[in-house]
C-alpha cells in the first residue's frame, strides 16, 4: 500500500473514527484503525463493537493495500507532523509515513484480524433528514434520556415517523423532552430506539447534508457523503408517552427565558441536597425561593405581564435547567397543574420542543 494526502483532511477524519475504537484486552484489534485505499480514496473503519465507523477522503494512491494501525499512536504522529503532504507506505503491515523532514514507522496488525463492519442487506425503512436538524434535536432530548440500564427501553432516544414529522423524545420517568423535526416529504411511518452512545455521536454533526438513514429490526445506518455510521437498536418498547402529556392547565404564565435561567442558577447556589427550587406565582409576580438549613435561603422575584392562577410548585432546578436550555425561544411558556402532576415548558412561539417535568413534592 502506498499513498499521499494533505495532512489537515488525514486530521480530521482521524478525529472522528478514533472516537469508536474499544478498549479490550481480549481484542486489542480494537484498538486499531482499519487503513484501506482504492481507487482513489482512503479509507479508514473503527468499531467498538457498539457502532461501526467509516470515514473517506480523496488521495493519491499509489498502490492499493490495507493495513490496520494503533489509533491512539497514529494521532498522536499526525497531530505532530509539520508540512502540509504526507506520504505513506505500508510494507509487512508496517506503515511508514514520511514528511519534508521527518519519517515515523508504526508496527501494525494484519487486517484480516480486524471485525467486519457490517452493512444493512435488506432495509426496512429509510429517510432523509437535514444534518444539523438532526443534531438539534438529539441534542435537545439526550439530558432528559435514563442513564440506567434497569429500563432498555429509556435508555436511548426514540424516534417516531409520521407523514413529514419525525419526532426525537428523551425521558427518564422524572421529565420527558420531546423536538418535532420537519422532513422534506412524507416518508413511510417507522419507530425505533437509537442507544445513547450512538445518540452522542449524532450530536456531533454539524454540517447542512441530507443524512440518509437506514434500519432493519436491530440495525441502524447514518450515511453521510464521507461519514458512514451503523449502529444496534435497543430492543423493546418505548412508553406511549403522549398519554401523559396533560391537556389542560390551571395555571399558565410566560417568563423571559434568560432572566428566568440567571435567578435559577444563582437560587442553586442554596439549595438542598434535592437540587430543588419553589415557584410561588401570586398576582403577577413569580416568587423564586430556595432553603438550605446548612447555608442559607435564596428569595428572588420575577414581574409576570399577565395574572395567572396562584400556585405553589418545586422543581429540582438540575431537570429545570436542562429543559429551558433547549427551548429556542426568548419567552418561556409554563403550563401547571398543581404541586404533585407534571408540568408542561415550551416556547412562546416556538411549539417544536415540549419539555414536561415532574415537581418536587413539597414538605411545608
């Protein structure tokens, strides 16, 4: 095998197959990046065994060949190279790599060794999404998703297919986040549960192609024009949420979001070992207050425009925060039925994310 490329493109796919290779004793193969060339591209495939990476970039190859090498090691190399070109020959699964003034030789592991990163045969469902829509909305849930594994089935983000609407929910029995994501067309109606790990990687994206996804019964595929990613599905089923969401309030007020966010934080800094917080809504004021025995209180009061019913509700300001923090929008909508059902936050206007969180019973 022997190739050239630029160094800043061989930098940046490193850095992102890098990220799926497996610490494991049993299989230190693992722990290498799978280097392939043909034609004229490079290809370079991880896997932890969890999710499989590919990622491509134009070369010039010189001869075709493959060869596997630590990953951590050939980072490290690249990271260190002056020069904008860097050479490479790989003879006996040892790839030497040269620049104008330096020469490094990495011992590698035959490829033969190294996993299949398999390929979805028969797709049961696909569809396009917007790249950066897709990361918003992943990102926006991923805080609201369990990080046990008691429960499988909320232990990563669910994604449901209806018409032209693909929603992304996150819950872990204590709030739930739901993003509604608009798709180009109509596509055929399909569910599934995408792992967390996997759900993080998403997050990642954050250019403006159309990602193409594929899935079968216990497999999914991300293909970008250079990225490919397949990850399993968690098995199981995901709750019917939507019956939870309440569909009346008793009482409702709208808040600006960065001043509502500034007295929430600056509450936390004398709040129990609950993490929790008091609204207390009268006339048209919002009362914010919190009480530490071992600290001190905390009492701050925000003017409402309107005057909703009075109410008395705690909120563990953590779960609060996290909601809050993924509304795009510079007025806060909060919908609530009284100190013990859940409560309902979205935008003012924008309606695509509904956080509902569970109160805090309160011991006055």
């Amino acid at each position: 095998m022997k190739f050239a490329c630029l160094k800043e493109n061989l930098k940046r796919c490193i850095s992102v197959v890098e990220r799926f290779t497996g610490k494991n004793i049993n299989l230190p193969i693992l722990n290498n990046i799978l280097v392939t060339t043909k034609d004229s591209s490079l290809v370079f495939s991880t896997t932890n065994l969890e999710i499989g990476c590919e990622v491509s970039m134009p070369c010039k190859v010189l001869k075709d060949g493959s060869t596997t090498i630590p990953a951590r090691i050939f980072s490290q190399v690249i990271q260190s190279l002056d020069g904008e070109k860097v050479s490479f020959e790989e003879k006996n699964f040892v790839l030497e790599i040269k620049t104008e003034d330096s020469s490094v030789k990495i011992n590698g592991i035959s490829p033969k060794e190294f996993p299949i990163i398999p390929r979805i045969k028969k797709v049961s469902n696909s569809f396009f999404v917007n790249e950066r829509d897709l990361a918003e909305a992943v990102n926006s849930v991923l805080s609201s998703v369990s990080s046990s594994e008691i429960k499988p089935e909320i232990s990563g983000v669910y994604f449901s297919i209806s018409g032209n609407i693909l929603k992304v929910v996150g819950t872990d029995t204590f709030r739930l986040a739901e993003k509604k994501v608009r798709l180009a067309k109509k596509e055929e109606s399909v569910s599934f549960i995408l792992p967390r790990n996997a759900a993080f990687e998403i997050c990642r994206f954050d250019g403006d192609e159309e990602v193409g996804v594929n899935t079968c019964d216990n497999q999914i595929e991300f293909n970008l024009e250079n990225i490919f990613l397949i990850s399993r599905l968690v098995e199981g089923r995901f709750p019917d949420y939507e019956g939870i969401i309440p569909k009346s309030f008793e009482t409702k007020f709208e808040v600006k979001k960065d001043e509502l966010i500034k007295k929430i934080r600056a509450s936390s800094a004398l709040s129990s070992k609950l993490n929790d917080i008091t609204f207390k809504i009268d006339s048209n004021f919002l009362k914010i207050t919190t009480s530490n025995p071992e600290v001190g209180d905390y009492t701050s009061s925000i003017e409402l425009s309107s005057k909703p019913s009075p109410a008395v509700v705690s909120f563990n300001y953590k779960y609060l925060l996290d909601g809050l923090e993924s509304i795009n929008d510079e007025y806060i909508s909060f919908q609530i039925n009284g100190e013990t059902n859940p409560a309902l936050i979205m935008g003012k206007n924008d309606t695509d994310f509904i956080y509902i969180i569970m109160p805090i019973k309160n011991n006055r």
